[in-house]
C-alpha cells in the first residue's frame, strides 16, 4: 500500500487553511438580517412539525346541474328569490286584483315563464271581490288581462242576470304540457302560463251560469264570446276541435298580423217541434212489444222451410235396416 509523499500532504494541508479562510471572510461579510434568517430556520422547522402534515386541497364542485337535471325539475321557491321590486304589470294589477308575484317559473323543455303571479281574486269597481278558484297561475299579463274582462264585462251583465257576480271557477292555468295533452305536441300556451280555461261563474245568489250549457240564456253566452273575441288571441270552445266542450280556453298567443282565433259555437237546445216530430217517427212501445206475439198470424206453407236432406249413406244403412227386419 502506498502513501502520498510530504509534497502532497504540504498540498492539501494549503488547500484545507485557504478554504477555511474562505468561509471566516463569508461569515464576517454576512449582514445582520441574514443571521437573523439562519436563527429563524429551525424555528419554522419545528412550527411545521407541530402543525401536522398540511391539508388535503379540496376539489371545485360542479357549480350547477346538468342542463337535463335543471331542465326537469321546476326551480324551488326558496332558492329563486322573488324580484326585489315589483314589475310595471304587477303594479296596474295590485289595483284590480288580489294576487302574490311568483318567482320565475322554470319546467321541462320549453315550459316557464317570467313575472308570474298567483291571481286569487279580481276586485271588481264596487270593492267586491270575485274569487279565482282555485287560484290561478299566469303570467302578469294574462292575469291582467283576465282581471279586467271580469271587471268590465262579465261583472256588469252578471248584474243584469240580477245577482252579482262572486265566483269565476277556474278549469286549467299553468300547466307544462302539449297541445290537448298530446305528447310531443307544440306546448301550450298553459305551459307559458299564458292561458287559462273557464269553465262557469257563480252568482251571489247561488245560481251556476256554465258557458257551454245550452239551457243557460243565449244572449248571455253571446255577449260573453264576443268580450272574450275582442280581448284575447285565442278563444276554443264546443265546435272547435272536441277538447273544449265543457270549457273556454282563452290565451294571449303572439301571432303574425296579430292574427286571432274564436272558434266557440253558442248553441242551444233543438226546439220542441222538432223533439215531438222524432218521438212520432219512433215505433210504439206497446206496439214494438206485442208485434210478433199474435197467435192469429199463420205462415203459409210454402214458406215453411224443410228439412235438411240426409246423407246417402245415411239412407242406405236405414234401408238395410228394414230389410233385416223383414226378414
């Protein structure tokens, strides 16, 4: 084994006194604040050693549902907030009706609507007030709409009938869903809550006045189907399409032209003559039951019907029959 000479060992002992040198002149050179810094460290060390470990870094949620979930189920009351202040439409119908403002209304696919309200009654112009039932959900401008056709129209020949009027009965208001409950159909306009159907209105005096019952006074029914014409877009009743026979659909829908729709035959009942004219051509009871009972009424005999032939082999087992008694 061999050693380095006193050469090498004068070299690295030179070598070992200049890097001491080196880190004295450092040490001396080091400001104040990076000696306060070479204090700090094993400060902070044992400040992380008591904290633990650090901690798991939460995930970003999803911030909102799937466009599919949201489009499915309606927005709760208490997560929509209703609008701070109410609209142009609210504050003509506050003095005409007894309503609340809904918060936005949100359904599946196309259905929803904005400054929606829940229309309890219509005040007519005396302060009486004429219930809703049950009450409906509409789009301000539909339940506008429908406060002052009450007021105006239907309020003042009520009178005429000799009763004021106390209750409008309400068929069908927002609803999401097709055209005469079709599926697939173009969505109604009740999915807008933009529509509304009527059925009857109740007089304070307990009679029921139904728009679509013959036996209620015609002119009556006339003058209502041309109030309901002249304020909406669309009017169907019994003559329309089969769906509206026992109600009046009444709706706002926007069309080009601000082209209308009433579609709503007023009949009445067919007149007695004419009852009287089809009892006569009808057949007698008594006479419907006793025909064919008379004893008296014979058949002639060329009309009696006769028997069925036999069969050939038939005839001739009965003939060997008889000859083997013969015999």
């Amino acid at each position: 084994m061999r050693f380095c000479g006193p050469k090498a060992a004068l070299a690295l002992g030179v070598l070992l006194c200049a890097g001491l040198l080196l880190c004295g002149s450092l040490l001396l050179c080091a400001s104040p604040a990076a000696w306060a810094q070479l204090a700090l460290v094993p400060q902070a060390k044992q400040a992380r050693a008591e904290r633990g470990p650090p901690a798991p870094v939460a995930l970003p949620q999803e911030f909102a549902p799937p466009q599919e979930a949201y489009a499915a189920f309606p927005e709760e009351p208490a997560a929509a907030a209703a609008p701070s202040a109410p609209s142009a439409c609210q504050v003509r119908l506050a003095k005409i009706a007894v309503f609340q403002p809904l918060p936005t209304l949100v359904g599946p696919g196309e259905c929803g609507a904005v400054d929606a309200v829940h229309l309890d009654a219509v005040i007519l112009p005396d302060q009486s007030k004429v219930a809703v039932t049950p009450a409906g959900v509409l789009r301000c401008p539909m339940a506008e709409e429908l406060a002052r056709w009450v007021r105006d129209d239907v309020a003042p020949t009520a009178t005429k009938l000799g009763s004021p009027l106390r209750v409008l009965d309400n068929f069908d208001s927002y609803e999401c869903r097709g055209r005469n409950r079709v599926r697939g159909a173009t969505l109604s306009e009740h999915g807008r809550a933009d529509a509304i159907d009527v059925r009857l209105f109740k007089l304070a005096d307990g009679r029921s006045l139904t728009l679509t019952d013959m036996n209620v006074d015609k002119a009556w029914r006339e003058t209502i189907k041309a109030s309901v014409c002249a304020r909406f877009s669309t009017v169907l009743g019994p003559g329309s399409d089969g769906n509206h026979e026992e109600h009046i659909h009444l709706d706002l829908a926007e069309r080009r032209n601000n082209y209308k729709l009433c579609e709503w035959d007023v009949r009445v009942p067919p007149p007695p003559v004419a009852v009287a004219q089809a009892e006569d051509t009808a057949p007698p009871a008594e006479a419907a039951a006793t025909e064919g009972d008379d004893d008296t009424a014979l058949i002639p005999l060329d009309m009696v019907p006769l028997p069925r032939p036999r069969p050939k082999l038939a005839e001739d087992a009965s003939a060997r029959t008889k000859k083997s008694d013969r015999n």
